[in-house]
C-alpha cells in the first residue's frame, strides 16, 4: 500500500501570491496532521484533524493559514499571500487514530518563496 | 501538556550501543512515551512507544523507569544509517479531543565509522 503522498515536492513561488500544499494519506486513516519546518529547525505543529471532530488549529502562525480535509481523507494546506518566512519543508503526516498509533510521515514539500 | 528534555546532541561509534535519555518529570499516569527519528532530509518516522513496561522492538528497545519519570531509548548496534535527530514525546491516550503529536528539539545522534 502506498504512504503518505505530498504534492509537490518542490514549489517556488513569487511573494504575496497564494499556494495550496496536497496531502493524501495512508487509505482509512483519521488522523491528519500538518508541520513546518524551516532549515536547520524542528518540527513546528500547524493544524491537527481527527475523524468528523473540529481541527486543532492552535498551531497556525496567521490567518494566512488554512487547512481543509475533504471527505475526511485528501487535505489541502493554503498559505495565501506568501511571506520568505514561510519558506521551509511542509510535512504531512497521518495516522489510523489519534492515540497511540504510530503517524506515518510524506516526504515533505520544499516551499522556496522568492 | 507534559514536557520533555533530552540532551541536545549525543555521539556514538559504529557497532556500539546507544542510550538516548529523556526525562519527563511531570509525566502523568495516562501519558504514553513515544519515540520518533528523523533522518537527513527525511520526514520522522516512529520507533517504539510503551506506557511502563519496558519495550523491544526490530529498530530498538524503550526501557523506562520505575517512577516514569525518565526513559532510554536503547540501539543496540549503532549504524552510519541510525545517525539522526531523536525525539522523546508524551502523548496523554485519554485527551479529550485526541492528543495531538508535538515535537521538542530532540537529540542530534553523531555516529563515528
């Protein structure tokens, strides 16, 4: 079976114009989670989904972040009028359910705002 | 949410044993230990959680200690391959909302050929 796919794996994008980050995760997982991580730092939580519950956004940096799961499995991450700041890699991770069950990981999208 | 330290870097040599440290003294009774890496260039991956009991598994073993309040993630045989980031997290099973998966520092792990 397939992993955790991330589309693309590479986006440049001109600042101030809006890009939009796919995840698909493992088939029949519920949880879903976004991170961001800049050169040389950690894993920064973003947003959170669990099943039909309401997502834990504590982690977004501003409103010019959203996220949305469709049908409960494909999630789109939108950073509108991007900022170089909000270049790094966005990892998308998921898992059967949320407690205690390994979350499995994509590869990452390398996000390069010129 | 309950906290956890580790060192931030550890260096080994190839073939040898590592103990990765953790401490996480406010651990509560319903909070799980989790243990991830995260090779170069790569998105993390799991390793190996337990509750009390210590744990073993193909990549590693996890042994935690009697009052819970520290654990050691054990590599038995240290390869160039095992050289990553290592984070220890808590994970609460009983959260209301589910318990979402956060992320410290970790623990950079050197290993020397």
């Amino acid at each position: 079976g397939a992993g955790v796919s991330q589309s693309p794996s590479n986006k440049v994008t001109e600042k101030g114009k809006d890009v939009e980050l796919r995840c698909d995760p493992i088939s029949g997982h519920t949880a879903l989670y976004w991170y961001r991580q800049s050169l040389g730092q950690g894993l920064e939580f973003l947003i959170y989904f669990q099943g039909n519950s309401a997502p834990d956004k504590s982690g977004l940096p501003s409103d010019r972040f959203s996220a949305e799961r469709t049908g409960g499995s494909v999630s789109t991450l939108t950073i509108q009028r991007t900022q170089q700041e909000d270049s790094a890699v966005y990892l998308c991770a998921s898992s059967p359910e949320a407690m205690n069950t390994e979350a499995f990981f994509g590869q990452g999208t390398r996000l390069t705002v010129v | 949410d309950a906290k956890t330290t580790q060192p931030n870097s550890m260096e080994s040599n190839e073939e040898e044993p590592v103990h990765l440290p953790c401490n996480h003294s406010t651990i509560s009774g319903t909070d799980y230990i989790h243990w991830y890496r995260q090779l170069p260039s790569q998105g993390p991956e799991y390793v190996i959680h337990g509750l009390t009991s210590n744990v073993n598994n193909r990549m590693a073993s996890l042994a935690i200690a009697e009052d819970r309040k520290s654990s050691t993630l054990i590599l038995h045989r240290a390869t160039l391959r095992d050289a990553a980031v290592y984070y220890c997290i808590l994970r609460d099973v009983y959260m209301e909302y589910g318990n979402k998966l956060v992320f410290g520092a970790g623990t950079i792990l050197r290993v020397k050929s």
